[in-house]
C-alpha cells in the first residue's frame, strides 16, 4: 500500500490559508487533514464546517476530515464532500457508532474510525464491514505538541495484524500525533499508511513545505 500524507491545517498559517494550500499542492500533500474539535470531546474548539466547505471549492486535494466532537452524527450534512474525501469519527464519540459511519457513506465519501490511545485495536472489529480507514491517535486528541505516546508502534502493529485478519487488507491505517520524521519511519515499518504531519514534520521554520514534505517522505 501506498505511503501518503495528509497535512494538518490546524498548523497552518490561518490568515493566509489560501496561498499555504497552493503550497500544499506544489509539495505533493495527499489529503488536507481538518481537524473539528467541539471543545467537549476535547477540550478545544478549532476549524469549523464553512471553512471546510470554501477549501473544497478552492483545491483538488481530497479532505481528510478529523472529527473530534460529541455525537459527530448532528454534523455530517453540513460538509459537501465527494468520493475522495474521508470524515473519520471516533469510537468513544457515539454510543451507536456504526450509524454515523453509515451516515458517512451515504454521503459518496470514505468512513473513517479513530481509536483513541487508550481504546484498544479489538473495539473496531464489530465495525470492520463499516470503515475505508482506521485512524491510531498515537497522542491524546485535542492540543498539537504533545509526546508520541509509548504504546502507539505496538498499537500500529496490532492493528495492521488485526485489519489483514478481518480481511481489510487494503483499508490504511492513519497515525496523528508527533509524527516527526523519526517516529514516522518507525510507524511506517509497523504498518501505518497515512501520516498526519502538523510542527513536528511539515509547518517548520526552516524548511520550505517542499523541502519539508520530501525529507519526510525520504525516511519512510
């Protein structure tokens, strides 16, 4: 499976977003990785759902939308989204997960499922037939700048295993948390597919998002 990358825009120069995208597809970026956070599943509040509208009509780029909120079921019509785009919710987010995930599909796009780092690999498996990608937290949700935590290449690893055992050998595996270019080689080896990059690997101050994007593909 191919290795790609999805760039946080949450680490991205808001004020000037629209020209940070066009740079985004001059490096090669895979996915535009959103992150919708409600301040109650996490305590946070950042990109909304307009904003995702008006970056779909500006690039080609597919979504990869990151929904961090309560009962993410209330929001899924309000983002115009195609068959290239991912809305990946979280387990612990509803009580009857597979219905949003469901919902997800009948828009034409891609459902996702995030685990967060205490939830073990096992909880997706009643969900298999639901999911086009799983999504490793490798930090807890909600603030960038934290630690990878120490668990997250074993976790990659069962998980991987586990995908391939439910007959999801083609459904990638997204990591996002501290994916610097170190822990991102060491997560590519373990199995993950899509690498979220935000200030540990892409938004640097000394590096171009070119020149950035490169060095990391390079490692894995």
């Amino acid at each position: 499976m191919a290795k790609m990358t999805s760039a946080s825009l949450m680490c991205a120069d808001l004020l000037n977003l629209e020209n940070g995208i066009k740079e985004l597809e001059k490096a090669g970026i895979d996915y535009l990785h959103i992150d919708i956070m409600d301040g109650a599943f996490v305590p946070n509040i950042t990109l909304g759902f307009d904003l995702i509208n008006s970056i779909k009509k500006t690039t080609k780029i597919p979504l990869d939308i990151h929904m961090m909120v309560d009962e993410p079921a209330r929001f899924i019509e309000r983002m115009n989204v195609d068959k290239d785009d991912i809305i990946c919710v979280h387990y612990e987010s509803e009580k009857h997960i597979h219905r949003t995930l469901e919902a997800i599909r009948s828009k034409g796009c891609k459902a996702g499922l995030a685990l967060n780092p205490q939830t073990p690999v096992e909880n997706a498996e009643p969900l298999a037939e639901y999911i086009d990608m799983l999504l490793v937290m490798t930090v807890s949700p909600g603030f960038a700048g934290q630690k990878m935590f120490a668990g997250a290449e074993r976790k990659v690893e069962k998980a991987r295993r586990l995908l391939n055992e439910w007959g999801l050998q083609n459904v990638p595996i997204e990591v996002d948390g501290n994916i610097s270019l170190e822990n991102g080689r060491k997560l590519s080896l373990k199995g993950a597919d899509i690498f979220v990059l935000g200030t540990s690997a892409l938004f640097l101050k000394d590096k171009t998002l070119s020149q950035a994007s490169d060095d990391f593909k390079a490692v894995l």
